[in-house]
C-alpha cells in the first residue's frame, strides 16, 4: 500500500516479549518502518513480529554500539522494552539518546512503574492488574479474583497505551521539532484503561444501577446481574444476555416468554420488574433452566437481527470474515484455520496493512 498513516516512520525495537512487540507490530500494520535489534540469530518465537526487519547487533561490542548508534541517529521512535536502568548501562539511555537525536521519541515499556515500591521488582501481566486495583473487581463465580489470560496488563495497559503516547508524542513533534520519553508502565496503563469501572466504583459515585459498590460479582457489569450474564446451552455452548436497557430489555423479554413456564418465571422476566432486585434470583433460574433447553445455535436464531442484546459465545475457529464485517486478509484464509486478528480501526484513505492468512 503505497500511501499509509504512518509511512516514514522509522522504528527501532530492542528485542522484548509482550507489549512492546505489540506495540511496534501496530506501528508497521498502519505503515512504519520496524527495525528489531535482536540479541542473536534465529527465529524469535515473537508471534507479533509481522511487518518488521531484523538485525542482529552485540550491543556490548564498540562495533554493536557503533552500528546502533548510526541507527539511533536515523530513527523517529526508539522502542525500550527492558527493566528500569538496562538502557542507561548499555550506554543507550534517554540524555545519551537526546545527544544522538534531539528529535527521537524514547519509548519505554515496564510493568511496575519505577519510581513504586514494586519498581524494582520482576513481575508479569497478573502482577501488574493485581496492584493497579483492577484484578480485585474481577472475580469468578466463586470469589476467587480472576485473571482475564494476559490482556488487560501486557497488552491494553501496556502495549495500546505505549502506541498512544508514540503517537501523542509524534503529533506534539510537527510543532515543536523536539523529541521526547514517553514512559509507559503496565499498572497505571491497566488502571487508565479501566476508569469507567473504577470511577463508578468510587464513593461518590450514587448510581445504584451501574455503581460497583457491592462486593464483586454482585454488581450490574460483573456478573450479579441476571440480564448481563452468559447462560450454558443444552449443547455445552453459551449465550450471552447484556439488555441493560428498558428497551432492548423488553425485546429479550418477548422473545424469551414462549419458552417461560409458570407464572414465576413470566412475572421475573416482565420488563416492568427489571431492575426489581428482589426477583433477580428468580429471573437468574428461569434464565438458567430455558436457555439448557435448546442448543446454542438454535437460541442464536432465535435473538438473531433483533435488539435484544443476546448473541453466541463463538471459539476462536468459528469466528468467519462475516462476524468481522469483511476483514481483509493478504492471502484467502484456508478454510477452518483461524482468522489472524486484523488491523484495527480501518482507515478509509491510509488504510492498513492486511495481514496474512497464516495458518
């Protein structure tokens, strides 16, 4: 694609795992030019490294230091994916850097934030969501706080927050012609990135209907409420339920009565008692029994096209270029293999990269 957002710009990475990776992998889908300096030869085992080049340089060599140097003086972003210091002890941190190239943009990437009492500390995604505050607001049915796999730490928190500020900082840069260092940590980003739950969470927040004020898994959005939850079918798949409101709850309630049996269950999903708190319980066994009473794709029929707010939990196999709107791929993608997520957003006239259809 001849004309893309970020066409000339140029990119070195240290080699790194998560976040970072990610991150330089969404600068090259929408057009930049990604250099990775790896620490040796052979495959990295980076599943995110599509759209990049790669070098191999000691950077404890005066010839290694030298190369990069020539590279650092050449770049528009530097990627630094290591722990607080590592950097500056190879010679390569932000005022060595600046020196270099007053115009740079110093990326870095940690978990804790530095100047915390974890920042000099090793830790993963599970660590980092742990003490942002987050983790505590997501837990299973049993109580037990519930890591959503890696995504909300290394990769929301930490790898889309690192493009933003790339991005911030190379806007600011057109004005100003200056570089700067755009510190990303995994925590702060995790608990950015989560603001709409954690300021309804908040004392003074009074909505009795979104707030999180009682313990977790007991409020609207974190599985206390029975119209915002996922039901298991008589197949072993699941349906989804998220009609908040009056409206498209009154939807689900007239698609799901003809399966309702007793005066109960009719009068516990009647939209006039949704948010009666008091027969949620009732509503949550009636919601439970019906949907064991068909199989997935057959409630997925059901609420298909309508505005009830109900749709199939689908595996990572089924989903199809349908679901995603007519995604667009390198390659056809073989039939039955997994979709390769694709760039997004989709920008009209710069648009993407397409990725290939690996299988």
């Amino acid at each position: 694609i001849s004309t893309m957002a970020l066409r000339g710009v140029r990119v070195l990475e240290f080699q790194g795992i998560g976040p970072a990776p990610f991150a330089t992998m969404v600068l090259a889908d929408y057009g930049a030019k990604v250099v990775r300096i790896d620490r040796k030869p052979g495959p990295s085992g980076d599943v995110t490294s599509r759209g990049k080049s790669s070098v191999v340089v000691d950077v404890k060599n005066p010839a290694g230091k030298a190369a990069i140097r020539s590279m650092i003086k050449q770049a528009d972003v530097l990627i630094d994916p290591y722990r607080p210091g590592v950097m500056e002890k190879l010679g390569f941190g932000p005022a060595e850097c600046a020196q270099l190239n007053p115009r740079l943009i110093f990326a870095r990437m940690v978990g804790f934030s530095p100047t915390s009492p974890y920042g000099k500390m090793a830790g993963h995604d599970i660590n980092y969501v742990a003490v942002s505050g987050v983790l505590d607001m997501i837990r299973s049915k049993t109580g037990e706080p519930t890591p959503p796999m890696n995504i909300l730490g290394d990769f929301a928190g930490g790898g889309i927050m690192l493009v933003q500020g790339i991005l911030l900082a190379l806007l600011e840069r057109a004005s100003s012609g200056k570089g700067q260092v755009v510190k990303t940590d995994m925590v702060n980003g995790a608990r950015y990135i989560s603001s709409f739950p954690l300021l309804f969470a908040h004392p003074s927040n009074t909505n009795s209907t979104l707030g999180w004020h009682q313990p977790p898994g007991q409020n609207t959005l974190d599985g206390g409420c029975p119209y915002y939850n996922v039901y298991k079918c008589r197949d072993g798949g699941y349906m989804t339920v998220g009609c908040l409101e009056p409206q498209f709850f009154a939807e689900f309630s007239r698609l799901i009565r003809p399966f309702l049996q007793g005066d109960d269950e009719i009068a516990a999903l009647d939209p006039r008692n949704q948010t009666n708190q008091a027969l949620w319980g009732k509503m949550r066994l009636a919601l439970t029994r019906v949907f064991l009473t068909n199989d997935r794709d057959e409630w997925a029929r059901v609420f298909h096209g309508t505005d009830a707010c109900s749709l199939p939990v689908l595996t990572k196999l089924e989903v199809t270029q349908n679901e995603l709107g007519g995604a667009k791929y390198a390659q056809p993608v073989p039939e039955g293999s997994m979709l390769p997520p694709a760039p997004h957003p989709i920008l009209e006239r710069t648009p993407a990269n397409p990725p290939p259809a690996y299988t």
